[in-house]
C-alpha cells in the first residue's frame, strides 16, 4: 500500500488535484482512500471527497505533524476497513516541517505501508509574485510558513496554470528551476481529471527518494504565522417553501464573500459546501481570486430544493472579531430577501496555536 502525502499553502488546489487524482486510479483498477486534515471542524473537504463516494477519514484540531499518533491510527483504519492500494492524505495549509515530523517516523514503523511520496503544491499566481517580490495579501510571518514549504518540498507542483497567459507559466517554470534546481517542477491544471495523469505517474511511478533533509526551522517564527491566521468553520441551514435553494445559496456565498473582501480580512482560501436535495456542490476562493458577476450563480445552477445546509471553512488573516456577526448577517439577510428561514450552528472561530509536534526527526 502507497501512502502520497500532499501539502502547500492554504488555496493551492491540493484537494481538487487529489479527487481528480483518485478518480483516475480508480478507472486503473485501484482502490484509492483518503485522510483530511485541519485545525478545525465541519470539513468542507471531508464532506466533498465522501460525496464522490471516497473512502475518507480526517484528523482535526490540528496538522498531522500536532497529531502523529493520529494519523497511524486514521491509516490503520483505513486499510483494515477498505484495504486500499493508495492513500492520499492531505495536510493542512499552514503545515510545515512535514519530513522531520510526520515522513520520517513513519519510515521507521517498517511495515507494509511505502511511504511513496511527498507533494507540495503552490498556486503558480502566488509564486511567480513571490519570486517577483510583488505585492502578496500576507504578512512576513504568514510567507515564512510558504516559503518553508516551497523549501521542503521534493516534488513542487505549480498549480493552476490555466489562470495564467502561456508565457507567464513558462516564466515561472524557468524562474523555479533556478530557485530551486534541486526540485522536480511540475506545472499542471488539477481541475482538469484530464490533465492529472502526469503528477499521478510520478508519485505512482516511484521517482522520488524520500525523506529530503530535515528542515531548519524557527518554531517562534513559525508559529506567529500560525497565529496570525483565524479559522472560521460553521454549518448554516436554510429551508422554505418554495423551490429557491440555488437563489438562497447564490445570494448567501456572494453576500460573505462581499463581506470578507472588503472587511479587514486577507482571505487565504474560503471554501463553501453547499448540500441540497438535488445534490451537492462545492465552491471555493483563494487570496488571488476575483469574484466575478455570475460566478457563484452559474456554479449553482443545479441546486434545487425547499432545503439546503452550507459548510464554512474561511481560512484568513485578520482578528476574530464580528467573524460570527458577518456571517449570520448575510444569512439573515438571504433568508429574509428569499422569505426563507435559517439555523445557524454555533460556530468554530480560532487563532491556531504555536506547533508542537509529537516527534521529530532530525
């Protein structure tokens, strides 16, 4: 059994890559399970990979290196429950460190279980600014935890090169090779299941000798990055009598997205899963994102329903004040316009704490 680790910053398509990715093995033949991973609850993620009928399980309150023990347990139950030929597991965005913590205790387990690779994806628009210098949404603490993953990654995945011009992509491609003339450079569209099949025959082809060499890095530094971030998770469920649930849910994403973009937040990534009777669908953001007239509502088009429940998952820079105000506003001001009520959960609002990882491995 395989084990593909996948990590980058928060918004760089690691679980789009994944599915697409897992899809694609399935049609091979294999069987693929899934781990997720993050500092809070109400998995956006989770849910979208068992809504595409994934084998998954999540760890939460914290990265995978916080929980190592965790994670063994999460992979054991896996393979006795679905015996799978592949596990992805996905860290969390604002993980770092992942081979002296999580890679190179699992190599000393010596079981069956190969650890067989290690991913860390970037969204090319993000890098090709930070090799430029230019402007990023973020603060220096913030880019001291991006710029350690590019660091440790082995295999670096320029995302999204579809959201590029041809010639910038081709840029960034040179401009990483001489930054980092020790790396693998993959450029690729993961949306595209298409367009999967060369990251997942290099991870499934067995060309990468891991671990790398340990990380240096400050832990005091690492986690003022971590703190200067809040995660927001939150359930809202709206029901009414007419069939309006795509309006509902247009009216409500666009309202917080509104909201966000121009409050006192830098957005990371800000991921919305939108469940109805007819179906379900996910939509997310990251930091260089726009949002677009019609976007939201196009996305939407085939929600139906009398019903719908929306998972939360905001990852952003900024203060944790009126986080729970701003959402239940656009919520009640959805509902109303729709003639629609709303339950909204009791949320999960934080700053993450500073990295403490089980173990680690110099």
């Amino acid at each position: 059994m395989k084990l593909h680790l996948v990590g980058g910053f928060l918004g760089s398509g690691k679980t789009t890559a994944i599915i697409n990715a897992a899809k694609k093995l399935m049609k091979d033949g294999k069987r693929v399970g899934v781990i997720t991973n993050d500092q809070g609850r109400y998995l956006v993620d989770t849910a979208f990979f068992k809504a595409a009928a994934l084998p998954t399980v999540e760890i939460t309150g914290g990265c995978f290196c916080c929980n190592y023990r965790d994670l063994q347990t999460q992979v054991s139950e896996l393979v006795s429950a679905y015996d799978p030929d592949v596990i992805f597991a996905e860290s969390v965005g604002s993980c770092a460190d992942v081979v002296a913590t999580v890679i190179k205790p699992l190599q000393q387990l010596g079981n069956s279980m190969q650890t067989a690779s290690f991913s860390v994806f970037t969204d090319i628009r993000m890098f090709r600014r930070w090799v430029l210098g230019e402007p990023l949404p973020f603060s220096e603490d913030v880019l001291y935890i991006y710029e350690k993953q590019l660091e440790e990654a082995n295999l670096l995945v320029l995302n999204k090169i579809d959201l590029l011009p041809e010639k910038k992509v081709t840029s960034a491609r040179v401009m990483a090779a001489g930054r980092f003339g020790d790396k693998y450079i993959l450029a690729q569209q993961a949306n595209d299941e298409t367009k999967i099949a060369g990251w997942v025959n290099l991870i499934e082809g067995n060309m990468y000798q891991v671990p790398r060499p340990s990380l240096h890095i400050d832990y005091e530094r690492y986690g003022l990055g971590e703190s200067s971030l809040v995660w927001m998770d939150q359930r809202i469920r709206f029901f009414g009598k007419d069939s309006q649930a795509g309006d509902v849910s247009t009216c409500f994403i666009e309202s917080v997205m509104h909201d966000l973009i121009n409050g006192s937040y830098s957005p990371a990534h800000i991921k919305f899963f939108v469940k109805s009777d007819q179906g379900n669908v996910k939509i997310s953001f990251s930091g260089l994102d726009q949002l677009e007239a019609g976007q939201v509502k196009s996305i939407l088009e085939g929600v139906k329903g009398t019903s719908i429940e929306i998972l939360i998952n905001a990852r952003l820079e900024g203060s944790m004040d009126n986080l729970q105000m701003l959402v239940e506003d656009a919520a009640r001001r959805c509902g109303a316009a729709h003639n629609w009520s709303y339950k909204a959960d009791e949320p999960e609002i934080f700053h993450p704490g500073k990295p403490a990882p089980a173990q680690r491995i110099a």
